[in-house]
C-alpha cells in the first residue's frame, strides 16, 4: 500500500458559461503522503479553490465540470465512485475548511447541532452520542463546551473558524483541506488558529493541503509546496527546496515581492502584468507575457515537467535546455 | 422573550391612535352634512341647524376629533344613518364573513405558494420552474375582481358547479377564497423561490455538503428554515392586501362581510361607517402584524437573543 | 452606481460623465439580453402610443361615449372588434381610450409618490435622529392600513375625479417610496466618499443631487415601474366600486362593473377590457424585473 494518501493525475476542470470555456485547472499534477502538509500557492483565479472542490466533487455544476483526468484518494478513483460514495467520504474521510467562517455556518442552528451532525452520518451514532461528542470536539478546539448551545452569531470570527474546525475534524479525516482558513481572519487570530490546527494534524496525523497566497503562512506550516499558475501545478518541492533554491521565475517573482527584514531593497520588484484570462489563456507556456526570461520558444511550446532534484520539480523550458545560451539561473 | 411583546405591544397604541387621527381627518373633508342627510333633503333650516349644534357638527376640528376618539375608544361610532343601529356592532358583526375569507384565501395562498417556491427553487432552470414563473406572473398580474368574475362566468353561468354568491356553506367559500387568494399565493411563490435561491448560494449551504449531508437534507433542513424566514414577513404585509383585497372580492361575490358593508356606505355617503370600517381593518391588520413579528423572532435566533 | 471624488475637478468631472454613460449603457446593455423584459418594454411602448394617439384611432365622442341602442351587446365583429357594450358603445375603442386614463393616473400617481415620499425619505435619511424618527413614525402609521382602503377613504372624501384618483393612489403609496430612499440615503450616507466631498466643501445641496441622488435612482426605478402596475390595478378596483372617473368616462374597471348584469349573455363586455389589464400590468411587472436584473450590482458572476 502505497504511502501517498492522494495522488492527482492530468486534471482537467472547465466553466461553461455565457462568456465562454473558462479553462480553471488544466492539467494538475500533484501527490501528498500520510500525514503531509502541503501548501497549495498561487493568486487569486489560479484554480486552487476548483482543485480543492474538484477533490471532494463539490465543484458548482452548471457551470462547472470536471472533464478529465483521476484523482486517487487512499487507492480509489474519487471521479469513478457514486454520488452515494462521495458522500460516506466527505466530512468523514476527507474534510474541507473555507475562507469565510463569517459565513460558513448555518445562522438558525445551534453549534453543537452542526458538529453533531456530520458525527451522527458518519458514525451512525444516537441523536445523544453524537452531541456528546460534539461537546468534547469544542474543547478540543478551546471552546467551552457550555457553549454548544449557542448560534454562531454568537462567536467572534475566531471562534467561528475553530467551530468550523471542530466539524471538519469531528470524524477523523484522513486528509483535511483548508481553503485560505486564515485570510479573513486578524493577524494575532490567525496565529492561535495555525498553532491549533498543527497541534491537531499532529495529533490525529492528518494530512493537509493548506491553499493560501501568503508564503509566510507556508513557511510555518507546510512540509511541501506546490506553486499554481493559470491552472497547472508550474513548480513543486519541499520546503526548504523552494525557499532556498526557487527555480521558476514565478516563483522567484512571489518571492521578489514580498519585503525581507534581512536586506533592505529599494524597490518591491512585483511581477509585471496581471493573470492570464482563464477564458483566453496564452499559447505555449501561461507565464511567458510576464516573464522577464521569456523567448519565441516559449510562446510556442509547452514546458512538461523537468525533475531538478528529488522531491523538486518544474515546468519550464529553461530547465529542458531548449532555450538559447542568454541567461543562467 | 415577553420584554419583545410588551414592547411591540405598546408600540401599537400610538400606531392605532394615529391611524384613527389620519383616518378622521380625511373622512371630515367629506362634503356632505351629515344632519341634511338624516333629516333629508327638504328639511328646514332651523331644524338641520339644531341638529348639528347637537352633534356638535360646529365645533372645531380638534375639539371633534377629540370627542370621535373619546367615543371610539369606548367602542361607540355613532348610529347609522338609515338603521339607527350602532355602527361599531354592524361593523363587528360583518367581521366573521371577512375573516373567514381572508383567512381562507391566505391558507390557500401559503399551502400553494410555499411548495411550489420551494420546488421551483431546487429544479432551476427546468420546465416545472418555468412554467410556475409565468404562472406566478399571470397571478400577479390579474385583478383579483376579474378573476373572480371569470371564476363565475366558468364556474358559476356556464357550468353551474359553484355557487356564485353569499355566505351558503363551504361550497360557497371556493370561489372568493380562490380569487382572493390567487395574486397572493403568486406573491408567495415567488418570494419563497426566490429566497431559496438566495439561502442554497450561501457559504453554509456549501459547508453542509462538504460535510456529507444528503442534498433532501440540505434542502429541509438547512435552507428551509432560513429562507422562510423573509416569507413569514411578506406574509404578513400581504394579510393587509387580502383585507383590503376583500372590498373588491366580496362585492363581486355578495359576500356579507365588512367590505361589502364599506360599499354599500360608500354609496350612501355614510360617512361614520366607512370611518369605522377603514379603522377596524387597520386594527386587525395591525395586530396581525405584530404576530407575525413575535413569529418571525421565534424563527431567527439572531432576534431571539437580543431579547433574553 | 457610485461616483469617485478626486482633487482634480476637470478630470474627475469628464471621467464621472464617462463612467456614467457607460454604466448607463451597461444596463441597457443587460437588459437587451433579457428577453422577457425586452417583450414588456415592447408592449408598453405598443400601449404608451396607443394611449397618445387613442383619438386618431377612435374619435372619443363618436365611438366610445355615444350610445347606440340599436347596436347593443353584440359579439366581436368587423365594426366592432371586440364587441360593443350595454349602451351599443364600441369597445375596442373604449379600452384604447381607457388605457389613456389608466396609464395617465398610474404615472402621475407613482409620480406624485415618489416625489413626496422620495423627498421625506431622504430628508429622513440624511439628517436622522429625531426627524428621522418622526418621519418614520408617520410612515409606519400610514402602513398600517391597507393602501387600497386608505385610497377608498380618500376619494370618498374628496369626491370621485380624474385627479382626486391620482392624488389618492398617490397618497397611499408614498410610505413605500420614503423607505426606499431613505435605505438607500442610509447605505451612501456613511460611505467615505461622502465624507471626501465635504471635505472639498461641497455643500449639502451639491452632496444630495451629485452623489445620493443617483444611488437611490435604480430602486426607485424598478419600484416606480411596479408601482404604476399597482397604480393602474387600484384605478381599476376603485372605478369598479364606483369611485372612479365618472361615467361615460371608460375605465377598465367601471367597464368590468358594468359587465357584471350581463354576463351571461355578453360576456365579452366583461373579459375584454379585463384582458387589457392584464395585458399591462403583465408588461409592466416583466420590465420592471428585467429592471431589477439590470440594475443589480451584485450580478457580476
């Protein structure tokens, strides 16, 4: 059996709308292991929020579908199983946690209820049991248990998150994945919410796919980082891979623009130009508009993915030694 | 809980007084002597004078404003003109009619107009969700009296299944409850599908699918009960517009209830009775409103809990 | 629909003027694409110009108010296209000439609400505190009785006329309108941009019609379009009960109240003139949606 909890192949996800075919994911590739955290990195459009709701199938449909590829979750294909199936598996064997926990939980039911619920489902306890053991998930996650009779209008927006996740965790997810969990969240909030939801992936062993666009957060939290662009994984590796030794001049532009508190720098250098329209993507490689590096090839060809080193890789032509002698990175 | 009502509660008086205060001062610019009309039109001079010295038809505005307000607190509208009988008690005594039909057409409105919303909502885009649009459409779009008179014409002249007229048993009742109902319950269908669409678009409704709820479940439990929650209010707004609904339907139905009452004063330019018909409408509707209120706060535990 | 203020008053000026035009052009643009709206739009434009040019179609004192005993209750024919009534009168010719008064009262009377009840909804919203509160109070009195019965109350007491009809109608809408832009006031009132323009010491008069103004337009529009429905279907309920125009005046409403002794055996006398109701209040209630649809901000999928 093999260690990968997930394994991602060739996924392909498009909207059919009015305005056209907008091309969210084309062609992700992307593995995690047992007990892994992977950062999931890019702005906003690079289709990570459709590759975490392609996982659990919740992608909107219409306009929404998924059209090729396979995604294997502990041995099966998720995209082959039922309706029926899907359902056993999300909140219990795969959870997911959203950006706004403003909104993401039901105003007219009490906390308890929504925690007890998935539990209930899941694990075909009583109506009783399983608030029992929502009581004990809300002070898994500080809240004090008296509190599981009250609204979520009720909570801070702290609190709500930890709510949220309490019901993500209550069954015991093999794989969580958190979408921006912390981006509408205070700074100091977003720190108690990170350490609590390591000290709970430790203790269950939980694998993550944490998806946000603040590399700080990856830095604390994650053990491997797959950067996004127009749709495709463009770069992945470990950690401390990416940080020392980032290979794809996206990547190094993600880098370039966010301040240091090590060296002073004149200038942010941001990266020129804005996100391709995922409705209209360029030829060839997505980046080369706003790459510095860019050259005819790379209008013309797709890059395929290039190995640097165990455990990193990359889609560039650079790296496939197409490109003319011009630059050396 | 009960500091909600008590206050809602009082802040009815002042509600109902001042409804009373616009309702008599429109009705005082009737022209029309109300002495001349009850000793006729040849009277003589002197006898009409005394009379409205009497009634104190000389005083001041507010003065008789004040005195109008005194007696109706007390339940006393004055005497009809032409029975002699008090206009409170005929008021009162037509009210059952007008109850039982605006009841009626509000029971059918709500039990046609919430499922069929609600259906509507969760097969968008298909046939039975168009079909129901320009349903609703149409209803919303028909006079209620028109309707009703092509109910007859159906019903009545040329099938003579129904009754077409008068208080005569629940045979009687379908006819009116169904015109008056109809614009209503158009009214409830789109509003109850168009607050579903709202509720199944929001973050929670998604949060419950990641959890693995069944999508029935989703629907009944977790959206129902959020999107009626604007309903109930509409519901209640509406009840006025099936009272005031009422005049039209029960004139064409003969219908012995307070509108038809109010017709008949019209006609007569009597003017006590339609002032004691518009004001009692209003009561009714207000407290009606404030029922809905106090449900409309048991629903929302957002209102709930400002008030423990 | 807002505007942004800079320091450069040309510049912003021209590009407030462009932004406009395009925002405008936006919402024509979206309801183009709404095709049962266009349908309504269509039709009352088909109805505006019957109403205008009523008497080139069917002289007003020939065809629909002189009577015509001999002709009485006959059935859709070739003179008559629809019939003609108890008194011989055509009609066709008489809903045309109805449908003048009905769209008359229902813009004047939605005209007289919003600018009554527009005004004090926005004097309440904008200065708030107690003349908000007072303001308010009254609207709710006013509400708390159904507007039909309050509109019966009206002409009652002023006499059954053209403009007595209006005003009434009128009257019993404006609380609807004063809560509509005083929402409206409220959500702009607190916006920073506001508090930008009075800082460039624009005056309160210039802040109202630059800036409040124009966000309170798109729901009054879209309420304004309803409303005229609602206008003409009270018109028709009141003429019905005999508070309406006076006869021989045609009104759809009193046309259908005189239907009622014969509908038996003229039934059309009754059905027309109610169709033409429905027909408008049907065009108006499809554009005002579309309205709505084009004039939501919040549909940028």
């Amino acid at each position: 059996m093999s260690d990968n909890i997930l394994e991602i192949k060739d996924l392909v996800v498009h909207y059919i709308t009015d305005e056209g075919v907008v091309e969210a994911v084309n062609g992700l590739n992307m593995t995690l292991k047992r007990g892994e955290t992977l950062g999931l990195v890019g702005e906003t459009g690079a289709g990570k929020t459709t590759t975490a709701l392609s996982i659990l199938r919740l992608v909107p449909n219409p306009p929404g579908k998924i059209i090729s590829g396979e995604i294997h979750f502990d041995g099966e294909n998720l995209l082959e199983l039922s309706e029926e199936e899907m359902r056993s598996i999300r909140g219990n064997k795969i959870s997911m946690i959203f950006q706004d926990p403003m909104t993401s939980l039901n105003p007219v039911m009490t906390v308890g209820e929504q925690i007890a619920e998935g539990i209930e489902i899941h694990q075909g306890l009583s109506t009783d049991e399983a608030m029992e053991k929502a009581h004990e998930m809300l002070e898994l996650v500080g809240i004090p248990r008296e509190r599981a009779i009250d609204y979520p209008h009720q909570f801070s927006g702290g609190m709500k998150q930890r709510v949220v996740i309490a019901i993500a965790l209550a069954c015991n997810p093999s794989l969580l994945i958190a979408d921006e969990p912390t981006t509408a969240l205070d700074v100091t909030i977003q720190a108690q919410v990170l350490e609590l939801m390591r000290n709970l992936r430790e203790e269950f062993n939980t694998a993550m796919i944490l998806i946000t666009h603040d590399l700080g957060i990856v830095a604390e939290t994650c053990d491997k980082v797959a950067v996004m662009y127009a749709g495709e994984v463009i770069e992945y590796a470990t950690l401390e891979q990416l940080f020392e030794n980032p290979k794809h001049p996206y990547t190094i532009g993600l880098f370039g623009s966010i301040p240091s508190l090590e060296h002073d720098v004149e200038r942010l250098k941001p990266i020129k130009g804005l996100m391709p329209d995922p409705t209209n993507l360029p030829s060839g490689c997505p980046f080369h508009p706003r790459c510095s590096h860019a050259q005819d090839i790379c209008k013309e060809r797709k890059p395929i993915v290039t190995n640097i080193e165990e455990g990193h890789m990359v889609k560039c032509l650079i790296y496939e030694g197409v490109m003319e002698a011009k630059e050396v990175l | 809980m009960h500091k909600y009502i008590i206050r809602r509660l009082l802040m009815l008086i002042p509600v109902i007084i001042g409804v009373t205060f616009i309702v008599y001062s429109i009705m005082f610019f009737t022209p029309g002597d109300p002495a001349l009309i009850i000793l006729g039109e040849n009277a003589p001079e002197e006898q009409v004078e005394k009379l409205r010295e009497e009634m104190g038809l000389n005083d001041p505005f507010i003065i008789q404003y004040l005195r109008f307000l005194k007696n109706a607190l007390k339940g006393d509208f004055g005497r009809s003109y032409s029975t002699r009988k008090p206009v409170f008690n005929e008021v009162f005594s037509r009210f059952p009619a007008t109850l039982k039909l605006s009841t009626a057409g509000l029971l059918l409105a709500v039990a046609i107009g919430i499922p069929i919303g609600i259906i509507s909502a969760t097969r968008q885009y298909s046939l039975l969700d168009s079909i129901t649009m320009v349903l609703a459409l149409l209803g919303v779009s028909m006079p209620n009296f028109w309707l009703g008179l092509m109910l007859i014409l159906l019903f009545s002249v040329r099938l003579g299944l129904l009754p077409s007229g008068g208080d005569v048993g629940f045979a009687s009742l379908i006819l009116p409850a169904i015109t008056l109902g109809t614009g209503v319950a158009a009214i409830i269908t789109r509003m109850t599908r168009s607050s579903m669409l709202e509720v199944i678009r929001q973050d929670y409704i998604r949060t419950a699918r990641a959890k693995g709820v069944a999508e029935r479940r989703v629907i009944n439990k977790h959206a129902l009960k959020n999107a009626l929650i604007p309903v109930v209010t509409v519901i209640g707004l509406q009840f006025g517009y099936l009272l005031g609904g009422a005049v039209l339907t029960e004139t064409v139905f003969s219908w012995p209830g307070v509108g038809r009452l109010m017709v008949e004063a019209i006609k007569q330019k009597y003017t006590p009775v339609v002032l004691a018909s518009v004001i009692f409408m209003s009561v009714v509707f207000s407290i009606v409103n404030l029922l809905v209120d106090i449900l409309y706060a048991f629903l929302d535990p957002r209102i709930k809990s400002q008030y423990r | 629909m807002s505007s942004s203020v800079t320091t450069e008053k040309d510049t912003n000026l021209k590009s407030q003027a462009g932004k406009k035009r395009s925002q405008w052009g936006e919402v024509w643009r979206r309801l183009k694409k709404n095709h049962m709206a266009m349908i309504g739009l269509i039709i009352m434009i088909i109805l505006i110009l019957l109403a205008v040019f009523a008497n080139q179609i069917a002289d007003y004192e020939e065809v629909a108010i002189k009577q015509n005993t001999a002709n009485r209750l006959q059935g859709p024919s070739r003179e008559n296209w629809l019939g003609t009534d108890n008194f011989g009168r055509d009609i066709f010719a008489r809903i045309i000439h109805g449908g003048r008064i009905s769209l008359m009262v229902g813009v004047v009377a939605v005209g007289i609400a919003v600018l009554i009840g527009g005004t004090l909804g926005a004097i309440a919203g904008f200065y708030g505190g107690r003349v908000d509160n007072l303001i308010m109070r009254a609207m709710d009195i006013f509400l708390a009785i159904p507007s039909i019965l309050l509109a019966i109350a009206i002409v009652t007491a002023l006499g059954a006329n053209l403009f007595n009809l209006m005003l009434a109608i009128g009257i019993s809408s404006i609380p609807g309108y004063a809560r509509i832009v005083r929402a409206s006031v409220l959500t702009v009132k607190d916006q920073e941009f506001i508090e930008a323009a009075r800082a460039i010491g624009a005056s309160d008069f210039r802040i109202i019609t630059k800036h409040i103004i124009p966000n309170a337009l798109a729901p009054v529009i879209v309420q304004g379009t309803l409303g005229v429905a609602t206008a003409i279907l009270s018109t028709a309920g009141l003429s019905f009960i005999g508070l309406g125009v006076p006869k021989p005046r045609p009104e759809w409403g009193s046309m259908l109240s005189d239907g009622r002794t014969y509908l038996w055996e003229a039934s059309h006398i009754t059905t027309f003139p109610g169709l033409a109701i429905v027909i408008t209040i049907l065009a108006l209630n499809l554009l005002g949606d579309g309205l709505r649809d084009a004039l939501d901000p919040r549909l940028k999928q």
